[in-house]
C-alpha cells in the first residue's frame, strides 16, 4: 500500500499535489486542517504524511508531536518559512524531511518516490508473526506499529524463534545460536533469563505468555505461524 496523508490548506497546491501523486499510483488522503488530518491518520492506513507548518486552526509542528507519540512513520513538512531555526523545530518535532515553498512538484515526487523505494527495500527480508515484524536486514522489530528496543541477545534470540516457528527448540540450541560457542561454558539459566527480557517486550501478558511457550524440560517454542518477505 502508498496511502498518502496531505495536510495543506492552500487549495491550489492541495489539489495540485494530490494530482500529482494519483497519476503516480499513489492514495490520497486529503485534509486542509488539523482536526480532519487526526481523523483521517486515526481512520486509514497511512504510510507517509506530507503535511504543512502553518494551517488554519493550529501548527503542523504539533500534529507530528501527536503522530509521533504513537507512530514513526516517515513525515514530510511543507514550509514558507525558511529559516535555520525553524527547520530544526521541525526536526525535534520529529518530522523527517523538509521542502521549502515554494517549491518544484517534481522535486516533492522525488522525495516521495525515494521514500518508498527505500522502504519497499528495506521490507525486504522481512519476517512477520502477528503485530510483530522483524526487519533481518535492519535488525530492528516493529510490533503495533512501534519500533521497540532490544538488546544483541534479544535480537538474536526473536530471530532464531521467528525463523524456526511451530518448532521445539532445546536449551542447547539456543544458548548455541545465542553464543556460538560451547553452551557448557554458560550459566544454565542465561536462556530462560533472556526469555523473561524479551517476553517483557513482546507479550500482552509476560507472565501468562502466549507467544513463546515454555514446555517444560524440554524447551521453548514460537507459538505462531510467520511468514517470510524476501
């Protein structure tokens, strides 16, 4: 999917914009105040938000502080003001690019082409298993839509589960795939306590797991299915 959210209350270049990005196979979703672009990210599934600073009913800077507290999804600001000190606002509000208006259409569908050309390669190798995706390339995991944080080990063992699903998995296989190297040498419960981390990061319920199961003196299981993107 490209489903694009335009937030731009100048109607020529709202209408501009989006004919722009349609005849390029992009989805749009226009809005022309702050109130209709939180409604229509909440209500659709939006890839990359184009969105001016200054809008009619408030500052574009305070709708990427709300899209950032629960999303990080790529954002583009559109901007009269041209000034070092307000590209930086954008920064720190967490936008991720910034064209200065006025500006050539043709260099906003650069940048938007970039985008999902860089996304559509890096999804590859992408493994995914309910809310969880793990990007085997980036080595970063996105669950809900969050990128979430984890350690080496975290990391390592998520990706050794995610790539052998539905399968018993020993102790010694994954003190194996965590240290490569002789699991005698390990203190006997380095599994379980990497385990409890990374349930604490990805079950709803860590200490009712329904993710990675605990078969009992014989080893844990990836208690869903995953599919592979290459």
């Amino acid at each position: 999917m490209k489903n694009i959210l335009l937030v731009e209350d100048e109607e020529t270049l709202n209408r501009s914009v989006t004919f722009l990005l349609e005849k390029e196979g992009y989805t749009l979703f226009s809005a022309k105040n702050l109130e209709d672009a939180k409604d229509k990210f909440e209500n659709n599934n939006i890839n990359l938000i184009i969105s001016d600073i200054n809008l009619p009913d408030g500052n574009g800077l305070d709708f990427i502080k709300y899209i950032r507290k629960s999303s990080n999804i790529h954002i583009i600001c559109l901007t009269a003001l041209d000034q070092e000190f307000d590209h930086i606002m954008g920064y720190e509000a967490g936008a991720d690019d910034y064209i200065t208006k006025p500006f050539s259409l043709s260099v906003l569908l650069l940048k938007v082409n970039a985008y999902f050309k860089r996304k559509k390669s890096n999804n590859r190798n992408v493994i995914k298993s309910g809310d969880i995706k793990f990007s085997v390339n980036e080595m970063k995991v996105i669950k809900e839509d969050v990128e979430i944080e984890l350690t080496k080990n975290e990391l390592k063992l998520l990706k050794f589960f995610m790539e052998n699903p539905k399968q018993v998995l020993s102790k010694k296989q994954l003190l194996e795939n965590l240290f490569d190297s002789d699991s005698n040498f390990v203190e006997e419960n380095t599994v379980a306590v990497n385990i409890s981390r990374l349930r604490d990061k990805i079950e709803v319920n860590p200490k009712k797991p329904e993710i990675i199961k605990n078969l009992r003196g014989i080893g844990y299981i990836w208690n869903q299915e995953c599919t592979k993107d290459e």
